[in-house]
C-alpha cells in the first residue's frame, strides 16, 4: 500500500475541491482503489458536482440540519462548534473510488471535495491511500 498526506489550509472555504490531488496521485497506477481520508473529527469527504453552486447548497443544507445556534451539549470553541462535530456522522470521514488504468473512475461531475464547516481549525490532513488490484 502506498500513501501520501495533503496538507491544507481551508482559510474560511467550507468545500473544498480535491479531485485535481487525487487524479495526480492514482496517475500511472494501475488498477486498484484509492482511499481518501480525513483523520479530524470535525470534517468529512464527499463526492459532488462542482462549480454550479451545489457547494453553497451543500453549505445551507448542513446548516439546516446542523443549524449553529442549537443547544449543543459539546460547547468548546466557537459557538455552533457542536455542530462541527456532528458533521462527519453525515458527510463520511472517508471515500473508496475505484482506480482505473491510473485514473479515478469518477463520473462526469463527480469531484471529490474536504467538507469543513469549522471555523477553529483551518489546518486540515488528507491521507490518500492506494491499494492496487490482485494480480491474477
């Protein structure tokens, strides 16, 4: 297994696309999978269209359902920050794709993107993992 670790610094950017890192490091693998996996328990990963505004209604939907001004028991931190760590029960810590001849096989508007709605912390780890295919 190979793996690599993406520092980020998501400066206010609540969805931020990580396709472009990806694609480079499945480039010239061969089959297999890549893992993609955000070790912070106030962040999440997802697969979604970019571009169209669909990361703004991302933003507003979690709102909704994780609005900042509810009674959180999990106080520390900026208001809302309860909020923060019930995000990666709905937006998952981590994502599998398949690899295909080097290349993710997303579909045409799939990107991955890091889904951070915290405010405290903009320092963010990605770990991309590859595991090739068995051979036969």
């Amino acid at each position: 297994m190979d793996s690599t670790v993406l520092e980020l610094v998501t400066s206010g950017r609540q969805v931020v696309d990580l396709t472009d890192a990806v694609e480079e490091f499945c480039a010239g693998r061969a089959d297999g999978l890549c893992s993609v996996f955000v070790p912070h328990a106030t962040a999440g990963v997802a697969l979604m269209e970019t571009g169209s505004g669909s990361e703004a209604d991302l933003v507003a939907a979690l709102g909704r359902v994780l609005p900042r001004d509810a009674p959180y028991r999990h106080r520390h931190g900026s208001p809302g920050h309860g909020a923060d760590h019930l995000l990666p029960v709905l937006v998952s810590p981590s994502v599998v794709l398949p690899v295909l001849e080097g290349r993710p096989a997303l579909g045409t508007w799939q990107r991955v993107v890091l889904v951070d709605l915290n405010a405290d912390n903009p320092r963010r780890r990605v770990r991309l993992s590859f595991v090739p295919a068995p051979t036969t």
